[in-house]
C-alpha cells in the first residue's frame, strides 16, 4: 500500500508525524477516510476517534478534540485541541466527568456555560469512547 506523511498536532504537543497507509478522522459529515494521492481537501475535525497506520502495523486509534484536517499532495495535517493515546485515558476519572457534565447540562446556565459544558461533555465522551474501543 502507498504512504505518505502524516502529521498530527494537538494544541499542547506534536503528537505523531511520520509516515502512514491511511487516516480516518472523525467529521461532521462521519468519518472520512484518506490514503495516498488522495484529492486536496481541507475539513473541519470534531471531538471523537482518529485512526491512522503506519506502514507494517495495525491500526491506531486516538482521541482528538475538534480541528480541521488538510491534505495537500502526500501530505495531511491533523490539528487538534488535543490528542490522547488509549493509555494516556483514565476512564474512571473521563466517567466521573461526564456524569458531572450530563448533570450540569439538566441545570439553568447562561448560553455561553451551556456551550462550554457541551464542549466539555463532548471530549469525556471522546475519550471514553477511545478507552473502551481499545480495551473491547
């Protein structure tokens, strides 16, 4: 299978760039899949699970908060809010937060409180999501 160069970045780190066979990021519109020599496109990246392989190797998956993705020749560009490996996840301590987040969501916020607790919501689903997908 062709490769081409994957780069990952997350807000706080570069978290992987080097070579790779495919990518699959989470969009709006589902998950978009990218190989090599695919067509340039530039899209909007939502909280949820990124999978990518490097050459030789199975699939990995890692949790990444909302971006956008670019790809330009044989190269695609992840940038991310974050990126978090399957054992960088404390799913005990994602649950926790979750179950706060459900539960302030039900309360009486002001609209931007209301957003920044979906957001919140949104990236303790991710990685749960991710820890669990992993661990199955």
């Amino acid at each position: 299978m062709s490769e081409f160069r994957l780069m990952i970045l997350a807000a706080d780190r570069p978290f992987y760039d080097g070579p790779c066979e495919s990518v699959t990021v989470p969009s709006v519109d589902g998950d978009m899949q990218f190989l090599a020599n695919h067509n340039k496109h530039v899209g909007a990246v939502i909280p949820g699970a990124l999978r990518y392989r490097r050459p030789g190797e199975s699939n990995q998956t890692v949790a990444v908060g909302g971006g956008i993705v670019r790809v330009s020749g044989e190269d695609v560009l992840v940038l991310v809010d974050y990126a978090i490996a399957p054992e960088e996840i404390d799913a005990v301590r994602a649950q926790r937060e979750a179950d706060e987040y459900m539960e302030a969501m039900r309360q009486e916020q002001s609209i931007r409180e209301y957003k920044l607790t979906q957001a919140n919501l949104a990236r303790a689903l991710s990685l749960l999501r991710v820890k669990n997908s992993v661990n199955l």
